[in-house]
C-alpha cells in the first residue's frame, strides 16, 4: 500500500465541480470518464431501458454483473432513462445545459437524430465540451463505417507488426486502441476546459481509435517516411533487429525480457555472458556493431538465459549486473507483485449486489489529493431519483417518470 501520508487530501480534487454526462458504452467512453471521475468530475452514466450499458453483458460475469462493466464506470452516477419519450429528452436536455463535459462514442451522426448532437447541445449550452470517439472520426471516406478497437489496431498496421514472420499476427488481448483513444480523449478535454477559461467557450473534440493507433507507431511510420518509402517494417518475432539486444528469451521455467540495446548496458550484460573480453570487443560497442552481429549474440545470450536455474535466477543476475530485465509474468503474479500492491494497482470495493469486489486502478498519483475511487461502478440507474432533483424534477414528476418507463432501475425489474 502506498504511505498513508502521501494520500492525505490536502487540496480539492483537480476536476472538483466539473459534471460530466457520460452517454456512451462499451469501453473508449467509458475508461475516460471514469479518469475524469477520479480526477474529481462529477459523472452522470446515461443508460438506456432495459439492458443499459452494451458492456453490462461482457464477461468476466459474476451474479448477472459485468467485471468489464464494473472496472470502467466505477465513481460515477447511474442514470436509466427512456429518450425516445418526449420526458427522457427534456431531462437529457437540462442535464446538458447544466454539463460541463458531453462524452459520446456513437457512429457519427447518429446523435444528431435524437437531438444529442454537437450543434444542437452547444446550441443550448455554450460552454459545453464535447468528446465524440469513434472508429474513424467525423470526417474522410472511413468516417460512416462502423469499428472496434479490434479493427483500428489491424487497419492502423500496428497488428502487421507483432508476431512471428510467416504466421497470422496474433491479438493483442488488451484493448490498446480502446484504452488509448481514452486517455487521449481525458487530456483533449481537460486542455478544452483550461481553454474555456480564457475564451468561455467549449468545442467538439472529435476522437478517432483509427487516428491514435497511427499517432502510436514510434518507428515503423519513420523508418518508411524517412527512407523514402524503402524500409518496410515487418513482424520481426521476439527481439527488434535494430536493437540488439531487445528482446524475448527462453529460460528454464519460463521467459524473460532484456534491455541491453544501449552500449554501457551492452558491456555489462557481455561482462555477465562472456567475461571481460567480450564486453571488451570494440566492434560491439555502436549499435551498428551489435546488428551486424545479432544472431551470434542473441545465441550468446539464450544460452546463458537456458543456463541458469530459472527466470528468477536470470533477473537477479541481470539485476546485480546493472542490465534492464524482467519476468514474462502471468496475470496472477502481476496482480500479487509487492510493485503492484505498493502503488495501490488493485483497489477494493463494497459492491451491493457482490459484496468485498477487487479490479484494476488508475495509474494517476496526484501529491496533494487522493484519486481513490469514490464508490462501485452503478447499478442501472441507482441514482435516477438523486439526478433528476438535481435539474429541478420534484418527487412526482420523479414518481410519474418512473411509473411511465422513461426512468427505469433494476430494482424495477
């Protein structure tokens, strides 16, 4: 766990006062509002009757409860309403004329029938800012065609990347262009804001998964548009060619990653591998050298990795030599690592329906306030009563809206 002292709140949370409207589903979406909830937003989660939240139905399911779900809307306030009734949209209407933030990742255009589009809602409220996210963005010929992270991560040539030269490149079984379009989207919004400050106005960031995938590559993209279209990166397997040594190795119970690319890192895992002499051999000692050279080293290097009694062994090795190294480790090694648990990367929470519930944190560490998560992610619409009173509904009009159907809550079902 991290020191206590350094969690005490001695200022308010950066985003405090800011009310978010979360109108969007699955995942982009949803991972930047919950950044922008524990940065101290206020998120209302906007569902629809009956199902809510596509996300809802992802596994992992425990007790008719999405994990998927309850990982990327934990902090927020949940709202179920029907916005096909004239009702639904009026109240949609007044949360987002008291909103400061309007978040959305619907195909382009397929707000603006409900009346939820950007021309519509600043409109109404000047200084809204609104994120839309979406496969390929509001414009270009792409822009109409439906997508998943799945799909960006492919088309982007980041897929064609990984894997071993000859086979079908793998997934990549995290969400990058998901989770990534997301954190883009948390700092579009927050420089929105800051910028609101001085012109009073909000805009439209228009978010694609397609655009960040590209915006990511930090070699490929150069090495082709610098040799004049040349240079083709291809799989290249378990180590980068132009970086010897950088790469994947087999050990005796399982495999390791080494950083040695750079030359005083080089001579130190020569010294560890072969002795003085080695990490003396001057023709090594550019990154040219060691390319050249690279498949001798990496069958120096893989048979001391096989040498020793174990990965451990390996890493403590390159550790006492100065060499970057580490473990491939499974998810339950990484969820039980004292590095995980001492920067507070699994957070437990009391979950109504599930009781004692552990997930995945943030990675955000603010010095003079704690961004802990301020509760579980909703139940479907857990707070409709709470948030309609906040936009002037009284008790019967609440009442009435929940008699009709255009507010609905699992404890109605």
């Amino acid at each position: 766990m991290l020191d206590s002292t350094q969690n005490k709140s001695t200022q308010a949370l950066p985003l405090a006062g800011i009310r978010v409207i979360d109108y969007s589903h699955f995942l982009a979406g949803p991972h930047m509002s919950r950044c922008l909830s524990a940065m101290g937003a206020e998120v209302i989660k906007v569902e629809r009757p009956v199902a809510g939240d596509a996300g809802r139905a992802s596994p992992t399911m425990v007790k008719g409860q999405s994990g998927y779900f309850l990982q990327q809307n934990m902090g927020k306030q949940g709202l179920c309403i029907n916005l096909r009734d004239p009702r639904g949209l009026e109240m949609m209407h007044k949360l987002t004329d008291s909103a400061d933030v309007f978040v959305e990742n619907y195909r382009p255009g397929a707000l603006n029938k409900l009346g939820l589009g950007y021309e519509e809602l600043s409109t109404r409220n000047p200084k809204l800012v609104y994120c839309s996210v979406s496969a390929y963005g509001h414009t270009g010929p792409d822009s109409h065609r439906p997508g998943f992270g799945l799909i960006a991560e492919a088309k982007s040539g980041a897929m064609s990347l990984i894997g071993v030269p000859g086979e079908p490149p793998p997934l990549f079984r995290m969400p990058i262009a998901d989770m990534y379009a997301g954190m883009h989207g948390v700092s579009a919004i927050c420089a929105a804001l800051f910028g609101r400050v001085t012109s009073g106005l909000g805009q439209h960031i228009d978010i694609a998964l397609y655009d960040c995938m590209i915006s990511m590559h930090d070699f490929a993209a150069q090495s082709y548009l610098m040799s004049g279209g040349t240079e083709l990166p291809v799989q290249t397997g378990h180590d980068l060619p132009q970086s010897t040594v950088y790469g994947v190795f087999a050990a005796k119970d399982g495999y390791l990653v080494i950083a040695a690319q750079m030359t005083d890192t080089w001579k130190s895992l020569a010294r560890l591998i072969g002795g003085e002499a080695y990490a003396l051999d001057t023709s090594l000692h550019s990154q040219a050298g060691r390319n050249a050279n690279r498949e001798s080293i990496l069958a120096n290097v893989r048979e001391w990795t096989l040498a020793q009694d174990s990965v451990e062994a390996c890493c403590a090795a390159l550790d006492a030599a100065g060499v970057p190294a580490a473990p491939v480790q499974t998810i339950d090694k990484v969820l039980s690592d004292p590095q995980t648990l001492a920067r507070d990367m699994v957070v437990e929470q009391d979950h109504p329906l599930l009781g004692k519930i552990k997930l995945p944190n943030l990675p955000f560490r603010f010095s003079g306030c704690d961004t802990s998560p301020s509760g579980p992610a909703p139940m479907l619409g857990q707070h409709n009563r709470e948030i309609a009173a906040s936009v002037g509904y009284s008790a019967q009009d609440i009442d009435a809206m929940e008699q009709d159907g255009v507010l609905y809550s699992e404890t109605q079902a």
